[in-house]
C-alpha cells in the first residue's frame, strides 16, 4: 500500500475494518447489512462495497489509493487456486456473514516478499483473547 496511500492511513483503515467487523453489535449490523444489501455478491466490488460502507480515508488523496488498492487485488492470487485476492476476500466475506456460525473479522497484511496472494485462515489472532476470527491477510509492498 506504500506508493498508495501514505503510511498514516493504513493503521486507521485497518483499525476501521476490524472494528467493523468486530464481536458483538458491529459483527451483528454487518450480517444484517449483507442479508439486506448483499454487498460482498458477485454484483458488487471490493470497492464498492467499500465505497457504501464508509470504510475508506476521509482524505481524497488517501481515499483513491484505498480503493486502487482494492481494484488492484483483482491481480493478486489468492490462497485458493484460481481466484484472485479480491474474489477471495469478497467469497469469504459473504460465507461468513451468511453463515450461522458467523466470525468476527481481523484485518491484516503481510509483505508481499512473504507472500504474493490473499491469507484466508482462522484462529486467535489479538495476544489478548481466544476468541476466534476470519483473519484476512493482504500482501503490500
């Protein structure tokens, strides 16, 4: 995300995700926006669904990098053979808020030099809790 968007927003954008996705209340609105809304289907983007939640920079500038990064997971493999990163996030997403069992979602990234594509895993990911979550990861550079 470094030649997106300055460094300064990524830690907000990210701290906004996963308090969006978050147990309790936020968890419950976003399952009830997707069953109303379907805003992670096929018909509808990364950024988009996005740009409809409110989960982007205030800043213009930042705001563009947000979502050309989201555009751009469409050339990111994934974890899953065949599918890009931004079908793969957008996939995961509907499964989980659609599902009775939904997680709550943890946000993260990994270098690119790490790994090229998306993470999909669960597990524990805050030291502080063992509360189990969708943990989505994204290669930046």
């Amino acid at each position: 995300m470094g030649k997106l968007m300055l460094d300064r927003y990524v830690g907000d954008i990210q701290a906004e995700l996963n308090f969006r996705f978050s147990p309790g209340d936020p968890l419950k609105e976003m399952i009830a926006l997707q069953r109303e809304f379907a805003m992670f289907s096929n018909s509808h983007t990364l950024m988009s669904a996005a740009a409809l939640l409110n989960l982007a920079p205030s800043d213009p500038a930042a705001r563009r990098g947000w979502f050309t990064f989201l555009a751009n997971l469409r050339r990111v493999p994934s974890d899953r053979a065949g599918v890009n990163g931004h079908n793969r996030i957008r996939s995961v997403l509907r499964t989980n808020l659609l599902s009775p069992g939904a997680k709550p979602v943890h946000f993260t990234h990994h270098s690119v030099q790490e790994n090229r594509g998306v993470l999909v895993s669960t597990g524990a990911p805050l030291v502080f809790s063992r509360r189990q979550y969708l943990i989505i990861s994204a290669p930046v550079t």
